[in-house]
C-alpha cells in the first residue's frame, strides 16, 4: 500500500544513487589490494620470521620522515606568497 505523502513530490530518486559511481568502483579495489597485500604479508612473515620486523621498522621511518618533511616543504612553499 502506498501513500501520497511517501514520495513528496520533487524527491524522486534521480540517476544514480550517491553511494554509486566512482566511490564504489573504488571501493572494491582498495578492498582487493588490502585483502592480497594481507594474505602476502603473511606469507611473508612465515618464510622469514625477522625480516617483516625490520620491514616495519623502515617502513616506519618513512612515515616519520614524509610526515615531517611534506608539512615543512608545504610552509616553506607558502611563505612567499601573501600581500
């Protein structure tokens, strides 16, 4: 049964949901990439159970190292701009 007031008029659903496109297209992508980089990280670590600790470690580092320098390029960069 359907009522009059359940569909005002104007809130027609129009194309494509907002949840859809390209948002979704990549979605499951990054789902897969996570899912195989998981599974091979796990490999990984059965065959050789000290390597993936100093993988972590520098991969650590990196993190470290582009998380302070992007912000100090990204001030830097903004100084000269302004009045």
């Amino acid at each position: 049964m359907s009522f009059s007031s359940d569909n005002p008029s104007g809130t027609e659903p129009q194309g494509d949901s907002p949840y859809g496109g390209a948002l979704a297209d990549a979605a499951w992508q990054v789902l897969l990439t996570s899912g195989v980089a998981a599974f091979a990280w796990g490999v990984f670590e059965l065959e050789w159970p000290g390597a993936p600790l100093i993988l972590v470690g520098v991969l650590f580092g990196i993190h470290l190292l582009a998380g302070g320098v992007f912000p100090l390029a990204g001030a830097r960069a903004g100084e000269g701009g302004g009045s």
